[in-house]
C-alpha cells in the first residue's frame, strides 16, 4: 500500500492538467500534512516545487521549517527545492544565520560548510545571492567586512548578471578593507 501511494505522489506532476491549476498541489500538500508528516512518502517533494513561493512558505510555515538546517540535506525535498526555488532556499537560509551574528566563528563555520549550496545559489540567483552578500556584510564588524568565497569564485558571472548589486558589494567591501581598494579596482578593470 506504501508504495502505490509514493507512486502516485510521484506521477502527478507528470498530468499537465494539474501543473496549471494554482492550488491543487497546495491543497494536496495541505490535506495530506494533516494525518502524515511533511517528508513521509516524499510528500514534500513531489509536491511543493509545483506550488507557488507564498504557497509554500505557509506550509513550510505550518510544518514549523524556518532555517534550513532543518531540512535533510540528503532529501529529495532538499534537491528540489534548490533546483526549482532557490530563493526560499536563500530565505531558509537566512534563518539559519540570523542567530548567528553575535559569533563570528559559527557565521565563518556555516559559510565554510554551505560553501556549495552558496555557489550553486549564486550561479542560479546571481542577484539575489550578491543582495543577500550585501545584507550579510552590513550585519558584521567592520574589520570582518570580506568579500564572500562564493562571490569571488563566481566574480564574473556575477558581474554579468549583477554589474549593479556586484559594485555595491565591492565598495561597501572596500570602504572597510584597508588595501582593498587595490584588489578591487583591478577587479573593476578587469570586468570593465
């Protein structure tokens, strides 16, 4: 019985009728969360990369998800929604560091450990990852204002699909940085 049940969860996005409709899998999510947990059968996965961003931020809401600590790194749900909402994924992740700021280790530590999942955000959200950068850096001590390892590592990228947000991250950097200005306006020269 199992099973059938995780194969149709698992089918439906495959039926172009329901892709169109904008509450049946929220509805479905919704209903099913009621009597099972949010990741038994994959429920989940199969069905909150087809609902929309407030759609699912009220179940992840209801199913108590605010950081993204909480969520199996190794799930199917956890590789969807990278791949298909990354910016609930920024959001999520926001969470996680919101507590955080008041120890400059752990901030350093988390960002070490999610390297990855950063270069992989900012290559598929350029600008929402230099804008969530941007907001990272305003929240710490000025002598530990740097430039983030997943920006540097997608610098170019980053300037092609950010020039606007990728300047603000380089001054707000380089106003606190003694040397920096240097470093960046060679960046600078070398994108322009």
């Amino acid at each position: 019985m199992f099973s059938i049940k995780h194969q149709i969860l698992k089918y439906l996005h495959h039926i172009h009728c329901l892709k169109t409709s904008s509450t049946f899998f929220y509805n479905l999510a919704s209903q099913l969360t009621e009597s099972l947990h949010h990741d038994e059968f994959n429920i989940d996965a199969h069905t909150l990369p087809f609902c929309s961003s407030d759609q699912i931020m009220d179940l992840l809401s209801r199913w108590s998800i605010t950081r993204y600590n909480q969520i199996c790194f190794s799930s199917s749900f956890c590789s969807k929604l990278i791949r298909y909402r990354p910016l609930i994924v920024i959001e999520l992740i926001k969470g996680d560091l919101r507590d955080k700021y008041t120890n400059y280790e752990e901030i350093w530590n988390y960002c070490r450990q999610n390297r990855q999942l950063f270069e992989l955000l900012a290559k598929k959200e350029p600008k929402a990852m230099c804008r969530f950068a941007i907001e990272h850096i305003n929240r710490l001590e000025k002598h530990r204002k740097i430039l983030p390892g997943f920006i540097e590592s997608e610098q170019k990228r980053m300037f092609d699909k950010a020039p606007d947000e990728m300047i603000e991250l380089i001054s707000l950097v380089a106003s606190y940085q003694p040397g920096s200005l240097d470093k960046i306006n060679s960046i600078l020269d070398y994108f322009f």
